[in-house]
C-alpha cells in the first residue's frame, strides 16, 4: 500500500502552507474528537468562510473548522446573523471544504444551521442540515436549547452530527436585548443546565458555550461526558475553544469582544498567529480567566 501523501496542487494564488507538525494527523472524526475530550486534552476550533484561510488554519493545526452565521457580520458586513440565508452558508461550506481538499486538510468542519432553517420543524432541520452537509459540513450547529433538542435528536438518528449552542445566541440577539452574558443568576444558570443536559441526551457531540460565567461553564462541562463543550467568553473550565478567526486576527469591524486575544501579537504571519493561538489552548495558556469580569 502506498502511504506517500500527494503534494497539494499548485495555487494560483501562491503556495499554498505546508503543514506543521501539530497538523500531521489523522482526518480528525468524531471518534476522534470524543477521544481528545475523554483524555482531557482541549479540542480547537476557529471559524473560517474561505479556502484559502481554511487551508492556513488546518495547516496550522487546528482540529475544527466553523463555517459560523457570523459570516453575515464579517464577510456580509450585516448588523447581525439575523440576515443570514441557507445559501450563504452554502457556498462558503463548499468554499471550506474546497479549500481542505486542495491540501488534503483534515479538520473536522462544522456549519451553521441559519436563522430560520430549522425554526419550523424538525424535518425543516433535516432539509436544511441536507444543503449544508452535500456542501461539505461534517457537522451542523444550531442555536437554542429546550424546543431544539427533538429536532437535535431527529438529526442525530438520521446520521447528521449536531453541535448546540447555549448561552449567548446571536441569532436570538433581539430577544436577549444585546450581546451580553447569559446564566449570571441562579434561575437563567439551572435552566442553562437542564437545557444542555437534554441536548445531551439527545446525541448532541458538541456543545459552543458562549459568554457564559467561566464557573458555570465548567461546572457543566464535568456534567456532561458524552457532549464536549466549547468555550467563547467563558472561561478555561470547557473542554475546547473557539474563536471567530477575524477576531483572533485582530482584525474586526465593530468592537473587539473583551474575550479575544490579538494572536498576531508578536507573530509575522497568519499562520504563525493561529499556530500560536492551538497551542495557547492546547496548554491552557488561552483564555486568560482574569480577561472576564464573568
Ligand atoms: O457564528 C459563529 O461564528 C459562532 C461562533 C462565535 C461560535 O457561532
């Protein structure tokens, strides 16, 4: 059997990174993923909306990549995901999937469900988790707990991984009255709990906790083993870390989120900057807990 690798196809654009060390590994699954979470070691995740930056990113190591609805506010410059379409996502899922297949990536790509794709019905769920997984998604994630965990499970038994999403729902953003941090007292933080324990039971893999206290988050983090959490403004106690790869970049339309660090701080280049943020994670050395007032 031959076990030599192809070269990537040359690019029009330049050559495109070759993989570093941390990236020499198997396509990562959800096997695989379960395997990182069980051993205790942090599960990395970025946001990507292009090939050439999913490339980069998988290059440099990172385990998922997050075709997020904040696409509309990074890409779309929309005010919000709110504005979001099906075939936005579309077509920069199969953008990130193209891109991971010129260099033979092996991230795990995860996609968003927009607003209003899987508001309906379960079976709404299912035609748009479709679209989303024909592009190239490995995943889908949707936002919410409660009225979503029998849509997360119609997903999950028809053979669609499915990552929720709890704490600060952007898509929900008008009924939330902002971006602000969610579970801060007892009643919002049992209700946080139960809803993520019904995504678990309900074959939710993942869970994005975001802008939630960091005690909070790590407290639910020890309650639910077969559902790896994933932080965002909430704290280190998650079982793995996402952040939006613009942000990360220190590149960012609005204002800077007090989570985020300037990983091109000290690094020459993208790819050096999103090495530096894997590894960060990896060693616990990102998020800095004394970054949130939460
Ligand atoms: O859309 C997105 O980028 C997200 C992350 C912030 C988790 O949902």
């Amino acid at each position: 059997m031959n076990t030599t690798s192809a070269p990537a196809p040359a690019s029009p654009y330049g050559t495109l990174p070759p993989a570093s060390p941390l990236a020499q590994r198997k396509p990562v699954s959800l096997p695989r993923l379960a395997q990182l979470h069980a051993a205790g070691e942090k599960i990395t995740m970025l946001t990507a909306y292009d090939a050439t930056f999913a490339a980069v990113a998988d290059a440099a190591g990172v385990e998922c990549l997050l075709v997020g609805d904040s696409l509309g506010m990074v890409c779309q410059g929309l005010p919000s995901t709110v504005g979001v379409s099906l075939e936005a996502m579309r077509y920069h899922t199969e953008s990130v999937s193209r891109g991971l297949h010129r260099v033979q990536g092996t991230a795990w790509l995860i996609a968003d469900l927009p607003f209003g794709s899987y508001h309906e019905s379960p079976e709404q769920a299912l035609r748009s988790a479709t679209v989303l997984m024909q592009a190239g998604a490995h995943m889908v994630k949707l936002e919410g707990g409660g009225w979503t965990a029998p849509t997360v499970r119609f997903l999950v038994e028809r053979g669609i991984p499915v990552c929720a999403h709890l704490g600060l729902t952007p898509q929900t953003v008008h009924a939330l009255g902002g971006y602000r941090v969610q579970g801060r007292d007892d009643a919002a933080a049992q209700t946080l709990r139960r809803h993520a324990l019904e995504l678990q039971d309900a074959g939710a893999a993942m869970l994005v906790l975001e802008m939630v206290p960091a005690a909070l988050a790590t407290a639910l983090t020890a309650e639910l083993p077969r559902c790896a959490t994933i932080g965002i403004g909430a704290g280190k106690g998650t079982a793995g870390q996402v952040l939006v790869m613009h942000d990360m970049l220190g590149i960012n339309l609005g204002k800077m989120p007090k989570f985020v660090r300037n990983f091109m701080d000290g690094h020459g280049s993208v790819k050096a900057a999103i090495e530096a943020y894997v590894r960060a994670v990896k060693e616990g050395r990102f998020p800095d807990d004394a970054a949130h007032a939460w």
